[in-house]
C-alpha cells in the first residue's frame, strides 16, 4: 500500500508531523549553524580584546627587554582566575615572537624555549612562521592552520612604526566546544519539548479535521443501495468549504430522496389514471348489457304475467344487475356533471351531516371554514370530496379521537386539509391508497378515496397524503379554481 | 535677601574658624607623637606574605608605642633611592644592597636576623627539577639564566662572581639573561622551565619550601654556595639613636616573648642579633672584585 492510498486519518497527521519535524529540524539545524559562527565570532573578539591588552602592556616590557615582566603578562592570561568560567574561551598557550621570529617568551617555556626559532618547534609553527612573516600590515589575525587542530590569533606588538614583535595566542581548536554543545543542547531540549507540545496537538487536529471527512466518504459510498442516514447537522456546522461539502451533500441527498418520491408518485398516478381509464372501459363494456339487461326485466315485470316463483328469481336478479350497476357506476366517475358553483352554506351541510357520525365515536373535529362568497366550483362534487375525505378520517380516527378540518383559498386554489390521528399508515400502503376496493377499508367498498381521487383528477387537481410525525395522517386537496372542466 | 546673605557669611565665618583650630591642633599633635616610623620591605624575604606583615607590623607598634608604616618595593634599586633621600627610616636589606648603602654612608647596621640559630644564608644554584644532568654553574653555558634584581647578592653577585672565579665572563657565558625582580620569581622561573637556571637566596627558598612545596619541588638545588651575612635590618644614618636603640631593642627581644617568637616562627627565623658589619666583608671582597659599583 503506497503512502498517497492511506486514509486521510493517517495521512493528514502524518504529513503535519512530518512537516514539523522537518520544520524543527531546519530551524534548530540553521540555529546551531548560526551559533556555531557567532561563538566563532565571540572567540575572534575575545581574542582581539586579548591580544589588544596583552599587546599594550608587552610593548613597555619588550622595549626594555623585561622577559620576566613580559612572561607575567602573559602568564597572567593563561593562569587568570577567570580561566573556569565557562564562557571564557581559554587560550592554550600564548607565544611573544621577535621580529625575526624567535621566541621572546612564553607561557610554555619548556615547549617553546627563549630565544628560539619558532619553525624548530614544530612543522605548524614553521607554517604559522610564514603566515606572521606575510603578514604585512595586517593588524592582527585569525588563523587556521590546515590539518592543525589548533586555532592561532596573531597580532604585532607595534607602537606608531615602532613594531617589536608578534603576540601569538593559541587556542585549541574546537575551544568554545563545551559551550557550543551546552548552547546546542539547551536548543535541542527546547526544541523537543515544543515537539513533544506540537505533535499530539497535530495528530488531534488532524484526526478531528479529517472525521467529518471520513463520515462523509463512508455515507457516500453507500448511496448507491438504500439512502444513508441523514448525517447529524452538529457534526460539522462551520462555513469552511468542508461545510459547503456537507451542505452540499445534505442537498444532493434530498434531491435524489425527491426525486425518488417524484417518481414514485408519478407511478402512482400513472397507474390510477390506467386503473380509471380501465374502470371507465369496463363500466361502458358493462353498462350497455347491463342497461338492455334491466330494461328487460323492466318489461317483464311490469307485462309478463310470471308466476311469483319466477317473480321473486327476476327481483333477485334484478337486485344483482342493480348492484352491479351501483358499483360500475361508483366506479365510473363522472366529473363533468353540471353543478351550481359551491357556496359556504354547502361546508356548513357537510358538517352537519358528518357531525352525528363523528359524536358516535366521541371524536372532537375542529373546524375551519374561511370560504366567503361562492365558489366557481361545482358545489356537489367538492361535497362528494368533503363527505369521503371526513369518513375516511372519523373511520381511521381513534375513539375520543381528533380530526381537523380546514378550507380555504389560496393562490387561486380551493385547498382542503382533513387531518386525524390513529394508526398511520406505511409508506406501502399509501402508495395504495387510492385504488380501489382498497383493503384497509374496514366498512365500505372501498371506494370512497378512489372516487375522491378521480374527483380531485377530474378537476385538475391533487391529493397528497403525509404521515405527520405525532401519529396523525394528513390528507390535502388542492383544485384550480376556474380550472376547465 | 540681603539678611540672609549676611547671616548665612556669619556662619561661614564661624565654621571656618572652628575647622581651622581643629585642624591645626590635629596636625600639631600628630607632628609631635604620631609621625610613623618608615620601614622598608624588600624582596630579601618572602615578602608577599601579607598577613604575616600586617602582624608584624602590628607587633612593632605595640612595642615601639609608635605607628609603623611598611614600605615594600618589588626592587631594591628603589628601597636604596628611598634610603639615600632619607624617606625611610629603617629597611630589611639583602647583604649587597647594605653594603653598597653602607659604603655611601647613608645607612648603618641595625640588627642581623639569625637563620637556622646563626645569621647567615647562601646562594643555592637550582635547576628545574626535570634537569637531571646539570651539576655545576658551568654547564649551564649558553642557557638561559635567571638573575633577582641587579642589587642582589646571591641573585646576581654570587654568580657573576662565581664564573669569574671560573675565568669565564658572564656577560657572554649565557645565552639569555633576565631579572625576575625577586627569589621567589626565580624560583617561579625555573619551575616554569622560562629560566634553566637560577641562584637564590638559601633563606627565601628554604621558607619556600615550607609554606610553597609545590613550588620548591619543581626545582632542584644541585650547588650550594659558601656561606654569607644574612640579609640585615639597617637604620637611615639620619635616624636619632632614641630610634634607633628603640627599634634595636625590640628587634632583639623578640624572641623573648610569646607573640614574638611566633611571628619569628612564621618569618622562618630564630631571632635578632644586633650584627658585625664584618660579617658582610666577603660580600665586600666580592663587589671589589668584580668592581661593579
């Protein structure tokens, strides 16, 4: 598995740890550089300020060949009580050279003897000859010598044109080490502790920035069979572009779920209509043998002279053809009758009708009635709806139950509201609700709905049915007023 | 205004009379018994013992009743110039300074310390003691050799005189030569390795040896030197014989009590002698020969 396929969970902590580390190191690495050089620097003053002060005083004592009096001098730099402190780089030895580079004194005489030559002494000191010997008019130097593990200062002993000699001071190489490493160290341990600070705060950061994002991923993945949960709206709630991410999840998720419903409903419609134009066939295909049917029993009772053996088969069968035609006809609904327009008075007789049944069963219905004038609707069909609509609800309505009845007009629409509590109905039987013979009527034929939906249909307008989240069902009708019938 | 200014010259006035008496009166007084006796310190002894001075000079007040000033000078050039134009009173010479002081006749001889119970030393010829192979002065030739102070007798007398006695000049005998302006700096020198050789003051290193070991053992004696007068105490010609038979007395009875004798002890000294002047003819002998001063 490549690092690039690992999950942001790791991936994102990762890349900070390691962008801090990295950062950690450089700083540190570019600190301990910087040191480095100005400890460097530090010694070069130090040794300047030395060599100034040991040169005034070397001056006098050489003028008036003092050797002891010059050997104080410079023993005393060695030897200072100061030679502990830590921040002062010490001088290994220290070395007062003639103009022709023999030795005048110095602090190790037994290293390097008066009035020696100083290139007897050592391979380095006859190259540090060469060096003090093309020194010039330099005022004082710093010198490293190639491959030497030592680090020379030189600096004539000069007064105006006067110029009695060379100083040489000798330090170690490396002599501000043990302060370097302290300095180092104490970086390093500051630097581990914002570490120590920085990485847990990365890893939390990045593990808390990167859930929302897994959830979000996990979700995804899943739409493809049922939809996924809705995703808690306080997961996330800041407007970053992780929050447009899950706002726009949030709607992608309830346009699929509308369209989805859409779909369904348009099935659903599309199948009524079939069920209607089907209804509507059989009952034309019905009706004409059924009409010839009755007129001939008609005639046969009323000339025949049947025995009443006979008689009580033809009423029987005329019973039969009866009730056939009654339901043929209940199935065949014909909105195009010729009908006053509907007048408040007629909402006003509904309830009046509904009321007894509604008493039956102990159900309070609040009512709303906000129609003034009349309505250019036909008044006996919108009371066909009314009457269904508020059977259906005090039928499914509990004992002491409650149903809410409102109507009124809004944006050019007669809207109904009939709403009841009691058991609510699944998703499944909604989609079936209004076909007919429904099987959750309980009494009835089960075509009280079917005809308010072919109703509703006819004039142009539509029903909807919601389950209401505190156990009450909802039915809402809306019809174009005007609309053409 | 003007009654201020006026009052506040009234009181001037007044103030200045009063510090006026006071200050002559105190300067009277001090002329009279308060003028301290000028003592000279030269490095013919250990003489960066500080505490052990400071006592010592405590101890001659006491005794004398009178303040002791302590003038220590890291050369005896300066403590003679001091001698020879009467600004000290008595100093503690090294034998060649006294008599070269004596032969101006401008000090005479107030008391001999006595060492080791009799009032001489030597010059002891001290090598560093990672020398193994110098025995003798002369084969230190064309080293480098460490004199005290040019006034000094085993430092510088004792031996230019000796590689006279050899034949051999000692302007040219070493390669290098330098004054370290003390024993206890020669001493320092030849440990250190900055000298090759060095004569010193038998008193000086022997006191060394004592309260410095580690410095001693760093050198090694490989000749030591007949004996001479120990370094005296001398009196400015000028001083009044009251002074100087005070100070001789008090000098001479140290021993005698307690605080004496431990400041004697702590001085690596047994006591005073008044001295013989005869005492210091071989350093005389010595001066004549080679005709120095």
């Amino acid at each position: 598995m490549k690092f690039f396929d690992l999950s942001f969970r790791y991936k994102i902590p990762l890349w900070g740890s390691m962008l801090i580390i990295v950062t950690a190191i450089a700083v540190s690495a570019s600190m301990i550089v910087d040191t480095y050089d100005e400890l460097k620097e530090d010694l070069i003053i130090d040794s300047d300020t030395l060599a100034r002060s040991l040169t005034s005083n070397l001056f006098p004592a050489l003028l008036h060949d003092d050797t002891w009096r010059a050997f104080e001098i410079i023993s005393t730099a060695i030897d200072s009580p100061y030679s502990d402190w830590p921040g002062q780089a010490q001088a290994e030895a220290i070395l007062v050279v003639d103009n022709a580079l023999n030795i005048v004194v110095s602090t190790h005489p037994k290293m390097a003897p008066i009035s020696t030559d100083i290139s007897e002494l050592s391979p380095e000191y006859a190259a540090l000859a060469d060096q003090i010997s093309q020194m010039g008019e330099h005022p004082s130097q710093a010198i490293e010598l190639p491959g030497s593990n030592r680090f020379y200062y030189i600096t004539p002993i000069s007064r105006g044109n006067a110029h009695l000699g060379t100083l040489i001071i000798v330090y170690p190489q490396g002599v501000f080490m043990p302060r370097f490493f302290d300095i180092a160290w104490h970086g390093l341990s500051v630097g581990s502790f914002i570490l120590a600070i920085l990485l847990p705060l990365n890893w939390y950061w990045g593990r808390r920035m990167t859930l929302p994002l897994l959830l979000l991923a996990s979700r995804m993945s899943k739409t493809s069979g049922k939809w996924p949960a809705d995703l808690e709206p306080d997961l996330y709630t800041h407007r970053d572009e992780l929050g447009q991410l899950f706002e726009a999840y949030h709607l992608m998720l309830e346009e699929l779920k509308a369209k989805e419903s859409l779909e369904k409903q348009m099935e659903q419609s599309e199948r009524l209509a079939a069920l209607g134009q089907l209804a509507a066939g059989i009952a034309h295909e019905v009706n004409n043998p059924l009409g010839g049917m009755l007129t001939a029993i008609d005639t046969l009772k009323r000339h025949g002279n049947v025995d009443p053996r006979t008689m009580k088969t033809i009423a029987l069968l005329e019973r039969g053809l009866t009730q056939i035609r009654d339901t043929v006809g209940a199935l065949l609904v014909e909105a195009k009758l010729k009908s006053r327009n509907l007048l408040p008075q007629d909402i006003e007789d509904v309830q009046t009708l509904i009321t007894p049944l509604a008493n039956k069963k102990a159900i309070y219905i609040t009512w709303h009635n906000s129609l003034d004038g009349d309505i250019p609707l036909p008044a006996t069909l919108v009371r066909q709806i009314l009457i269904n609509l508020l059977l259906n609800a005090v039928q499914a309505a509990t004992q002491q139950g409650e149903v809410l009845f409102d109507i009124h007009v809004m944006d050019g629409n007669l809207r109904v509201v009939v709403e009841n509590n009691g058991k609510t109905l699944s998703p499944e039987q909604i989609s079936h609700l209004f076909e007919p013979f429904s099987p959750l009527s309980r009494d009835g034929h089960g075509l009280g709905l079917w005809v308010t939906y072919q109703i509703v249909h006819q004039l142009g307008g539509h029903v909807e049915v919601e389950k209401e989240s505190n156990d009450y069902m909802r039915f809402t009708v809306e019809i174009p007023m005007g609309g053409a019938l | 205004m003007k009654t201020s200014n006026f009052k506040f010259l009234f009181y001037l006035r007044h103030i200045c009379i009063v510090l006026f008496v006071l200050f002559t009166t105190n300067a009277a007084w001090a002329e009279q018994s308060e003028k301290p006796i000028r003592f000279g310190i030269t490095p013919a002894i250990v003489h960066d013992q500080y505490a052990l001075l400071a006592d010592w000079r405590e101890y001659l007040q006491k005794k004398l009743e009178r303040p002791v000033e302590f003038v220590t000078r890291d050369n005896y050039r300066e403590t003679i110039e001091l001698l020879k134009h009467n600004k000290l009173d008595f100093a503690w010479l090294s034998a060649y300074p006294f008599v070269y002081s004596e032969k101006n006749h401008f000090v005479r001889l107030l008391a001999t310390p006595l060492y080791q119970g009799r009032p001489y030393y030597r010059a002891y010829l001290i090598v560093p003691a990672s020398d193994l192979q110098t025995k003798t002065l002369l084969q230190l030739k064309g080293k480098v050799f460490a004199y005290a102070d040019p006034y000094s007798n085993t430092g510088y007398l004792v031996p230019r005189y000796q590689l006279r006695q050899e034949g051999e000049d000692s302007k040219h005998f070493f390669r290098k030569t330098f004054f370290t302006w003390g024993h206890q700096n020669i001493v320092m020198a030849v440990a250190r390795g900055l000298a090759d050789g060095g004569e010193v003051d038998s008193f000086v290193w022997e006191t060394l040896a004592l309260i410095r070991p580690n410095l001693t053992r760093q050198t090694r004696v490989i000749a030591k030197s007949p004996e001479y007068g120990f370094p005296p105490i001398a009196a400015q010609i000028t001083v009044s014989q009251a002074e100087f038979s005070a100070m001789q007395r008090v000098l001479l009875e140290m021993a005698n009590d307690t605080e004496g004798a431990k400041l004697l002890k702590r001085l690596n000294l047994d006591g005073f002698i008044s001295g013989d002047p005869k005492l210091y003819n071989s350093v005389r002998k010595m001066m004549q020969a080679l005709d120095d001063i």
